[in-house]
C-alpha cells in the first residue's frame, strides 16, 4: 500500500511539472505574438506623452527643406508643448523627415469641333451625243480649341518624432497648395503642428 501510494503521489507531481511547463510555454508563445495595431499607437502615445524637450533635425529635401524647418520650428514653439532645443543631446526625441515645396505651371487645352457634309449628284445618258446631269454639295465646319495656364504652388512633409532609443513614437505626411492667408509650405507646417497637437492631447488622457 506504501510503495503504491509513493507511486501516486510521484506521478502526481510529474503531471503539476508538466501543467506548469506548459503553462509557462503557453505564456512565452503568448509574448512572441506580435502587438496589435492599436496596442503600438497607444504606447507610441505614452512614449509621446513623456516627451519634454525636442530637437528639430535638418529637413531633407529641396532648397526650400531650410525654409520648412524653421516654418516648422516658429510652429512648435508657438503651441507651447514642448521645450525646443537646438542641442540635440539634450532633447528627449528628434523630429525629422523630408519636404518638397514645388512651384509649377498647370496646362489645360480643350477643343469641340463640328462638322456636317452633303452631296448629291444625279447623271443620265441617252447616246454618246446626248448627256445630262446635276450636282450639289453642302459643307459646314465648326472647331473651337481653349487654351489655359495657371500657377499653381505645392508642398509636402512627411515627419517623424524619434525618442532617443531610436523608437519612431509619431508620425505624420502633410500635403497643401496654400491657405487664405499662407503658403503652402506655412500651411503643411501648420497642418503637422495641429496634427501633434492632436494626439498630445489624447496621450493626456491616457490612464
């Protein structure tokens, strides 16, 4: 009755080993699963939340990239959220990214045209001595051809909030050809300051 009783409580014990093996199994498999979409945003947000002090990187991009950053720059500083720096050692997340501020000629050329044509024509023969015949014709032709330039200004961004560990915690591509009262390189750079403003606002409200 002992031994058959050590043999129970032996094989007991090796069937908890193997629940909690699995257990633990199922808890790595469960870790590996890749986060959800929604899971990333929110800790993108949490990231952004504890943001103090930014960095504004180089834009890259054409001649007018200079330009963009210093728009974007004026921007930020005006919304009050962050401490901006221009020493990036200090700064708890870079922006970077790239524009493009684009000044080009639009062409529009159309063209209608109508046409009508008649033609009736009526022939008889007696002989070789005797011949008759009658003819006519009627035309009418129409073409109207509208030609159209305009200048037009666009611009684009595309940036990004990177936190020092090199983690990408925001990020956003704006696109404008211009406001009432600004450019369209003004208007992108106001388009990303709301855009950041936005989304500050809901990582505050995070619990």
């Amino acid at each position: 009755m002992k031994q058959l009783l050590a043999i129970l409580s032996a094989a007991a014990m090796l069937g908890a080993g193997a629940m909690g093996a699995g257990a633990v199994a199922a808890d790595a498999m469960a870790a590996d699963d890749p986060p959800t979409p929604a899971a990333v945003h929110e800790t993108g947000l949490r990231q952004l939340r504890a943001v103090r002090r930014v960095f504004v990187d180089r834009i890259a991009g054409g001649e007018t990239s200079t330009q963009m950053r210093e728009i974007l720059i004026s921007s930020l500083e005006a919304t009050g959220l962050f401490i901006l720096t221009e020493n990036e050692a200090r700064a708890d997340a870079c922006l970077r990214g790239g524009s493009e501020d684009m000044v080009f000629t639009d062409v529009h050329t159309s063209s209608d045209s109508l046409n009508a044509h008649a033609n009736l024509s009526t022939r008889s023969g007696v002989n070789t001595k005797s011949y008759s015949g009658q003819s006519g014709g009627v035309g009418l032709g129409e073409s109207e051809s509208e030609h159209s330039a305009e200048r037009r200004h666009e611009a684009i961004a595309a940036v990004r909030l990177v936190s020092k560990d090199g983690d990408v915690i925001w990020a956003t591509t704006q696109e404008s050809t211009g406001a009432k009262f600004r450019g369209a390189s003004a208007d992108v750079a106001e388009k990303i300051t709301a855009k950041l403003k936005e989304d500050f606002d809901k990582a505050r409200k995070l619990q």
